[in-house]
C-alpha cells in the first residue's frame, strides 16, 4: 500500500506557567534525601553531571493534582486549529498519543475531541513512549490509505507527569534508573494531517519508517503504579543502532544525511542528538535544540522542537526536514518530507 499524498500542519503547543530550574530539582531531592549529611554532596554531585551532559537547564511542570492530561491536549489543540484554519467539525480522526494518561477507558481522544465541540468523529489512543507522536502520524496515514473519506485528522500528545518523577534519591548508585526522570518536564503538542497543502506553509509527507527491537523492553519503564525508571546508561549503548537506519532511510528517499536542511529529533539530550549528527557526517547546526528549554518532553518534544525550528529559522519552500524519535522499547520512528509552502518568518 502506497502513503497517500499528505501534509503535515504547523503544531500548536502548550506548556504549564510553572518553570523549574535545576537548583530547584536539587532542592527537591534534597528534601526527601534521609541519608547522612556527608553523603549529600555526592549525589547533588552526581545530579549536576547529569543536568551538564545533558545540558538540562529548565523545565515547565504542573504539580496541580486537578490539572488533566485532556485539558492541555485541548489547549495545544486549539491552537493548532486556529493556526492553520481548520473548524473541529471537520475533523475524521483525533489520535491522543500521549504517555501520560488518569484513566484506562475511554480513549483520551473521546474526552479531548468532546472539549473540542467535535460531535462526530473517529477517536483512539495509541501509546508507544516517546515515539507516540510520530507512530500517530504512521497510524493516520494508514486510515488515510484505507479510508478515501478521510481529509483531516487531529493527533495531540500531552506529557502531564506528576508521581511519575521521584525526587527520593538516597544513594549515588540509584541516579542509574532515576536520573533521566529529573530531566523531564511537561508540554502538549497537536499538529493535523490532510490531503492537501496548507495555506501558511506545512511539510509534504514523503516517508515515515518504524523500527523496533523489543528485547530491550525492560530498559525504560513508567509503571502504573509507581516511578518512571529509564537505564539511560544502556538506552544511550543503544543509540549506536540510530545512524545506519537513518542512513537507510535517507537512502530510500534518495537524499544524503549532508541534503537535509533540518533534523528535528525528540530531546533526551542535546549532546546525544549533536553525536547522532556527527555521526552522520553532516553539520550539528543543522540540529534544533530545546532540550535546554523544555527539558524532556517525552513524546511532545518533536512538535515542540518543530515549533521552536519555524519561530528561530527560516524553513524554506522544498527544504527537506527529518522528524525522528527513539524510545523505550527499544523503537525507532522516521518522518521525512520537504517544506511546502510559504517559508516561515523566524520572530524577530
């Protein structure tokens, strides 16, 4: 089955009012850490190693207990309609491909869609850890392949976590599952697929790619009871299979990794996605970079990122971009395409 011909709209993000520091996030592990005092420097230590490989600065978080993964989504959504032009009657497909979630049935979409004053629709979640919102757009495309009814789908993801992230770390040697969950911070994202270009500039969808290798489930795990855990130090091991598909991928397009103008990957870390270029032999600059903003944003961090790309640079007509995002899993997901459209204006 071929990928229908689809675009792919300017997102609309939402993030909380709240920012943490990372003098902030110290304090807070400072507060639950029961250890003897001369074992504190150690591991605040420790923390800040992190934060500077990673080049964690900041972070926006809700701790709201009432505040709903919904509602941000709603939020993120909003604006993205409003942005590129589009009523919610006309929406034939909401995917909510969020982590985060307050309840296992229905479907966030239903609750998100009904918010939205959507009366009739098709609505589902797909949940795939930080590639979610990339694998929706896979999923889209297929009911866009299989249904020739179908013109607009909505897909949102929204990364609320609140008892997720556990501040309780009292020996160094715990930071090996808990370190990364101190990177994280909270956003939504929405962007719509449909069949024909849009107005104000959106990216033609040519290729979008899954690869998994499930052995290494256990590695990351948001339990559902229970804290986020990730061994960052094997997930990162893993990352060395990330290049030679790329390089595969690029090569089904025809482009050489040197031809892509802009490589909008998820955000774990800056220096991890600056090696992944090198790696490629291709310039890091032609990276965006808003790990140092946002933090982690889990599934949400590659529309956020393509966000901050069209309001800091000029996205031209036929530029090519590269969406990708690794996750726990182990999973890979590539989206590539070229601007169309009119260029993007960066904010002065």
């Amino acid at each position: 089955m071929s990928l229908p011909e689809l675009y792919i709209s300017r997102p609309g993000i939402t993030h909380p009012t709240h920012l943490v520091d990372n003098a902030e996030v110290l304090r807070r592990v400072r507060e639950q850490y029961r250890g003897a005092e001369e074992g504190w420097p150690q591991i605040a230590s420790a923390i800040e190693q992190v934060f500077a490989l990673c080049n964690t600065r900041v972070r926006y978080l809700d701790s709201d207990p009432q505040a709903r993964v919904a509602d941000y989504a709603v939020s993120a959504a909003q604006q993205c309609l409003e942005l590129n032009g589009v009523g919610p009657g006309e929406l034939d497909l909401v995917i909510n491909a969020s982590i985060a979630r307050q309840y296992f049935e229905p479907a966030t979409a239903m609750e998100i869609a009904a918010k939205l004053g959507v009366k009739r629709t098709h609505a589902f979640d797909l949940t795939a850890a930080c590639v979610g919102h990339l694998e929706a757009i896979q999923a889209a495309a297929g009911y866009f392949a299989v249904h020739e009814e179908y013109r607009t789908a909505l897909i949102c993801t929204s990364e609320l976590f609140r008892h997720f992230v556990s501040y309780d770390v009292q020996e160094v040697k715990e930071l090996y599952f808990k370190a990364a969950g101190l990177t994280v911070g909270n956003a939504a994202a929405c962007i719509l697929l449909r069949r024909t270009p849009w107005p104000n500039g959106g990216i033609r969808l040519l290729k979008v790619d899954t690869y998994t290798a499930p052995d290494h489930w256990h590695l990351c795990q948001a339990p559902i009871d229970g804290a986020f855990m990730s061994s960052s130090v094997e997930l990162m091991r893993l990352s060395k299979l990330i290049p030679p598909w790329l390089r595969n991928r690029l090569d089904s397009l025809g482009w050489s990794p040197q031809e892509v103008a802009h490589y909008v990957f998820h955000q774990p870390s800056e220096n991890m996605i600056r090696k992944l270029l090198e790696d490629l032999n291709t310039d890091p600059s032609k990276g965006v970079y808003t790990h140092s903003l946002y933090g982690n944003t889990a599934s949400a961090s590659v529309a956020v990122t393509l966000h901050h790309l069209l309001e800091e640079r000029e996205v031209k007509p036929g530029d090519k971009l590269v969406l990708g995002s690794a996750a726990a899993g182990f999973s890979m997901v590539f989206v590539g395409g070229v601007w169309d459209g009119p260029a993007s204006t960066p904010k002065k």
